[in-house]
C-alpha cells in the first residue's frame, strides 16, 4: 500500500556563516570562515583605497599598481615569484574598484603558510621593475583602444562620462585614459604605493577548511607582522555629484552598426539606504532574469534584443540604477520608447507574484550562492569595502521575507524619478531622427 507524499514545508532561514575573527597590533582585521571539506583555501585581501586618492594627471595608477605586485618583489625577480607561485599552485591576482584594491589568493590548504608569506611580500616589498611598468603601460593603452571598439564598454564610458559631474572622479574611467597612463613613471607608481597601502585598516578573509590550521598565527607571522608605510586612507564620504544636465540622451555615432547598444540610468542607494533589501529583489523583478519584465516584452514578445538587463548598482556611496543591453537597430527607436515606458511604468507598482518570485529566488538559492569558500571570502571582503560586515547579508536575506508590494513601489519610486540618462552606440544616420521624435530632450550626437 502506497504511502502519502510528505508535505514540502519551506525551508529554514538561511544566515551568513560566522567568522573568526581577530585584530593584530598593525591595525590588520583578520575573518575566518571554516568551511569544512573546501582544501582550497580562498584569501581575499581587501584594501581601502578609493580612486579619489590618485593625482588628477595619474588616473589609472591605482589600477597599474594593482598588477605590478605580483612581477617580482625586493626578494624575488618576476620570474622568481611567478616560479614560486606555480610551484605551489597560488593562483594570486589583484584589482581596483572605486572603493578599494582587492588582492585575491587562492591555494590548496597544504601551502597556505607559503602563500600567505608570498602575499606579504606582493603588498609590502613589491619591486615594481621598470621593464614590467613599461609593459603594463602598454598593455593598458592598448586595453583602451580595444575599450572603444567595445558597444558596451563604450557605453559605459560615455554614461559615466554625462551622468557624473565633470569634476568627479566617477565621471572617468577606473583604470584612468590615455593621456593620464601615458604620463605614469615607475618613480609615481613606487611613491604611490609608499604613500597609500599600509596594513591599517586592511581586512583579510580567509574561508575554506581551517581545522588544524592555526590561521591566526599564520596571518600574525606573515600579513600581521607587517610594519611597512601606515598609509593614507582619502575616505569618500559624500556620494559624487550627479551633472546638472545628466538627463538627457547621447547618440555615441558608430557608422555601418547593425545593432544599438543602450544603456539607461539613474540614481541608486548604497548599502546603507533604509530598507536595502528591496533593491536586490527589484533588480530581479524589473530586468534580472529572462522572465523580468523587461525580457518578457522586449525579448520575448516582440523580439528586439537578445537580452536586456537592470540592476541597481550600489557604490561606497550613493548609487546608480542601470539598465543595458543592445537591440536590432532598425527598431532602435521603438525599443527605446517602450524600455522607457516599462521603466516609469515600475513606478505604479508590483503584483504579490512579482514579490514572491524576487523574494523566493534570492533567498532559496543564497544556500547554493556561498556555499564555496571563494564566494563567502568574496562576500567578506565586498562588505568591508563598504565598511560593513557578513552580518548584512543575513539581514537582507531576513529582511527580503517580509517585503510587501507597498515596499518595493516605495523603493522603486525613492530613486527612479524619470529623470533618465540615456547613451545609444549606433548608426547615427540609421537612429537619429526617430530617436529625436521620442521627445526625451535633448539629443547629441558624438563620434566613437
């Protein structure tokens, strides 16, 4: 005789793991996440250094340093580090964001002493050798050539470009221009390092499977013994100014396209806005997902465009509401119209459904999201960019259970104001006119 199904009950809420954590004398806050039968072990280093720290006529230097501290050390030629690295299997790469540097290091369990001492040497006694700065310098020009033959990149560049205020350093890009890396040295690129990475107010996140690993001796050996340069953390506490005349619609003129890159914006909130949680969800439920509503009519219903996406995209401070994509350009115009209709649109609400479907997707798949040690590591150093902890994202898993359609429409409406910046990458001759027609202000037309 057959036995009756079970019921399917929800699952328990979910939390963040708890990490260990501890501070050395040098200002170093270590977290560590035990993630037992992970024996690769994740190390995420993050660094507060926001771009606002670079000279005006150095932009890009912060990034350029970033890459320059794996080739070679005071103790070891590049070829020497890169030897010792593969030996060891590190897998050892850094990076700048507005907000931070980021040093990622990621070893199996048996060689984390090595490699933590190694990651010492890359952040305290980088050598930065002229013949390797010469080579990054080119290899960025060249990045920056490639970046504008990008629709995308292109995009983006020139939305920041009108959205920010001119005199803001959001308004150029992170890993600076031509003229500004041309003008870097090996001499600006040493002083700059001196003068801005110290271990004060560094976080380390370490996750993977720690048992019989004494972490906190190992990081005081290597990391927590480091008495380099204090450094001098520029805080921006101000979120950057948005130009006075940001909304209004740009035509990057790319002769001979057959598609139209778009990307739309606004305003957005940082981590720290009340009601935070609503913003992931609205993400997933206005552009996140192939049955967003956005896809569901400008993919699914008419066509237009292989995919378009919106996210709300928060920065140390302040924020931005993106929407990107690209569609055929002999509806450019059309897409144009009724992406923006869908978008002030949002402003009158959400269905129950909407809710649901945002709330159940973000928070039953967080499980599977952290479950390995290189995302919980990732996650650990995101939040202490932002001068937050791991204890936020448990909260906004908490929190997302109890949004109502009220709250999201309030959210939404917070930022979303109509008032969009709009960058079309195009056929000016094939767009223009139509795109004008739209009466979305007013419209210029730029070379690529």
């Amino acid at each position: 005789m057959s036995q009756p199904r079970p019921p399917v009950t929800p699952p328990e809420p979910w939390a963040f793991p708890e990490p260990v954590e501890h501070v050395f004398p040098n200002g170093l806050r270590l977290l560590a996440y035990d993630v037992p039968g992970q024996y690769v072990i994740s190390v995420r280093t993050a660094i507060p250094l926001p771009l606002v720290a670079e000279p005006r006529a150095k932009e890009g230097i912060a990034t350029l340093m970033a890459r320059l501290l794996d080739e070679g050390t005071a103790r070891h030629t590049p070829e020497e580090f890169a030897e010792l690295l593969e030996r060891k299997g590190i897998a050892l790469g850094a990076g700048m964001s507005e907000s931070g540097l980021g040093v990622d290091l990621d070893v199996p369990k048996r060689h984390l002493p090595d490699a933590l001492d190694l990651l010492r040497q890359a952040l305290a006694e980088a050598a930065f050798p002229e013949a390797e700065v010469q080579r990054h310098v080119r290899t960025r020009l060249a990045e920056i050539e490639q970046e504008r033959a990008l629709a995308p990149h292109r995009a983006a560049r020139e939305f920041i470009a009108t959205y920010f205020d001119p005199a803001e350093r959001a308004s150029r890009p992170t890993a600076g221009s031509a003229e500004t890396i041309g003008a870097i040295t090996r001499e600006d690129i040493v002083a700059f390092h001196q003068q801005q990475v110290g271990a004060r107010g560094i976080t380390v996140a370490v996750a993977g499977d720690l048992s019989g690993v004494d972490f906190v001796s190992l990081v005081g050996e290597t990391l927590g013994a480091w008495t380099g340069a204090e450094g001098r953390t520029v805080t921006a506490e101000e979120p950057p100014r948005r130009a006075p005349n940001a909304a209004r619609l740009v035509i990057v003129d790319r002769p001979g396209s057959v598609q139209t890159e778009l990307a739309v914006g606004g305003s957005g909130p940082d981590r720290r806005v009340a009601g935070w949680a609503a913003y992931p969800v609205l993400s997933f439920v206005i552009g996140g997902s192939p049955t967003a509503r956005l896809d569901a009519v400008l993919r699914e219903d008419k066509g237009y465009t292989y995919g378009i996406r919106s996210s709300f995209r928060p920065r140390r401070r302040g924020g931005l509401f993106m929407t990107t994509g690209s569609v055929r350009a002999d509806v450019t115009a059309e897409a144009l119209r009724m992406l923006v209709g869908l978008l002030n649109a949002a402003r009158e609400g959400f269905s129950e459904e909407e809710v649901r479907a945002g709330v159940d997707f973000l928070g039953k798949t967080a499980p599977g999201r952290y479950a390995t040690a290189d995302s919980i590591a990732d996650e650990a150093a995101t939040m202490a960019l932002d001068d937050l902890d791991t204890t936020f994202t448990t909260r906004t898993l908490q929190e997302m259970r109890d949004l109502t359609p009220a709250d999201l429409a309030t959210a939404y409406s917070r930022f979303a104001d109509g008032a969009w910046t709009i960058i079309l990458v195009g056929d000016a001759s094939v767009i223009a006119e139509e795109v004008k027609s739209l009466g979305f202000g007013d419209v210029a037309v730029v070379p690529a």
